[in-house]
C-alpha cells in the first residue's frame, strides 16, 4: 500500500510473470519499502555473474 503499486502488478513481479519491468514500478516499490533504488540494486542478485544472457 505505501508504494502505490497495485497488488497484483507486485504480485507478478514476485512470480516473474512478466519478461521485463518498468523501472519505474521498481522505483515506486523500493519507496513503498523505505529503500533506495540503489540498495536494492545492490543486491548480489544483480552481479553480472548472476544475470541471465
């Protein structure tokens, strides 16, 4: 509720339902959960060696 991202668009970025996602609902998410867009792209989840072609 705090990020103003529907639940259901949050819903199937979680499930991976979509090929991509608007940086701008990332943005709006990490706001929703007090984060930088920074830290949560800081995750190692984002090193090169763990993305996908």
């Amino acid at each position: 509720m705090k990020s103003g991202v529907p639940k259901s668009t949050i819903g199937n970025v979680i499930n991976c339902s979509y090929d991509s996602v608007k940086l701008r609902i990332i943005h709006e998410m990490c706001q929703g959960m007090g984060i930088g867009i920074d830290t949560f792209f800081a995750s190692p989840l984002f090193q090169e060696d763990n993305l996908e072609p």
